[in-house]
C-alpha cells in the first residue's frame, strides 16, 4: 500500500540524534518511499540540555531536506514538526511560537521520561489541552506509567489525549512485550498514530513496511488504513 504517513522521525540532518547528514538524511528518504510512505512529519527532538536546536537551524535544515524529498520523488511530502520533551513552560513556549507544533497545526507530539508519574503525564495533557492543544503522547511503549497499563492509557485519552506507538513495536522489532501491548491498545482501540521514530541508517532505521504488514494481519485493511493515512491526515489537513 502507497500514501502511507510518518508522523514521528528523526530525519532532519544535524539537529539531533537523528540523520548526520543530507546524504544520510535522504537515503532515509527513499527508504521510507519504498516501504509506501507518501507524507512524512520530521519531528527533531527539543529538550532541555539534551537537545536545543534553533528554530532558524531547524527551518534552514528543513527546506534543504524539502529539497532532496523533491530529488527522491515527486509525490513525497514533509511537514515540519517537533517531539517536544515535556517540561513546566511547553505551553507558553508553544503559545510564543519558539517551539513547533505539528505541521503547523493544533497538534503537539510530547515525549515523558521514562519514570515520570502519572500525575506529572496527566497534568502536562491537561494543560495543553486547556490552552487549546491536541497532546500527542510519543511511543506510549516507553514509559513506566503506560506501558502494561491500558486503563490509564484510557484515562490519558479521556484527558484528550492522543496515542502514538512506534512502528518498530508493533511488528515486533522492539521486543514481544511491546509487542502484545501494542496489539491490546489496537484491539481495545486506543491507538490514534504510528510513527517510524526513524534515526539513522544504522540504527533505529525507519520501517513502515514491516509494521504496515503486520496491522493488516492483526487488524484488517481499514483499520490499518484508518491509523495509518486517516488519523495522520487530520493532522496535515
């Protein structure tokens, strides 16, 4: 299947931990093209101390990656976004435009540390919500808080929030047990978006066809369809 959507990777050059390079970065790009991915969302890291980029680097980085998409093919389309680390003051960075929302939409894709308390998840949901954000909560896999827990999962979706799982989860790169989360969150439909969370040629490379294969076989066409082309079009427009 074709028209495929990325919303979470890491393939702008030299911002992060992602891609190093434009030739890194584009080999990234074909690789996403074969596995039938049409609309890809970058979403460099920005958190504290870690990782810090310029709003000028990341525009600058992302038209010269405009530009090798344009090389790879003609039908393939990026969006500029950002996984944005939770912190005190997102809200008000997000509301003074330093920090990048999704596609230049009301969307927020925010990543937890991995001990982080439920209470902290919940009230960092409820204040972007609050100021009128659609809280993506990154690879739900991940944290302490949520993974093995799909009641609070349904709490965080009660809150507004919405669920992404890494596309490496789902077929089962990342380990059985995340596996068989992911499926309960599809099967108790929890789940909202998959991304790649593509970093490098390497290592952690992104692979949307394998995980595409597997939804089908768990969950059908049109579910798969609906997660993985409906979902991130809401976000596109």
């Amino acid at each position: 299947m074709t028209g495929l959507y990325d919303i979470h990777c890491h393939l702008l050059p030299g911002v992060d931990d992602g891609a190093k390079s434009l030739e890194e970065s584009k080999w990234l790009l074909r690789k996403e093209y074969e596995d039938g991915v049409r609309n890809i969302i970058v979403t460099p890291h920005f958190r504290y101390k870690m990782f810090e980029p310029s709003l000028e680097t990341v525009k600058r980085q992302f038209l010269r990656l405009q530009q090798a998409a344009e090389e790879v093919a003609g039908d393939l389309t990026l969006y500029l976004g950002c996984e944005l680390h939770s912190s005190m003051d997102m809200v008000s960075c997000l509301r003074k435009g330093e920090r990048l929302t999704m596609a230049g939409s009301r969307y927020v894709l925010v990543e937890f540390s991995y001990g982080d308390e439920k209470a902290y998840i919940k009230e960092r949901v409820q204040q972007l919500k609050l100021n009128g954000y659609n809280p993506i909560v990154a690879h739900v896999e991940r944290y302490k808080a949520t993974r093995g827990d799909l009641h609070f999962v349904d709490e965080l979706k009660d809150l507004g929030a919405y669920i992404q799982v890494n596309a490496d989860t789902i077929s089962g790169k990342d380990g059985f047990g995340v596996k068989r989360f992911a499926k309960k969150l599809m099967k108790q439909d929890l789940l909202d978006f998959v991304g790649t969370d593509g970093h490098r040629k390497t290592e952690r490379t992104p692979d949307m066809g394998k995980c595409y294969l597997q939804m089908v076989k768990t969950m059908g066409e049109d579910y798969t369809r609906e997660i993985l082309v409906k979902n991130p079009r809401k976000i596109t427009g």
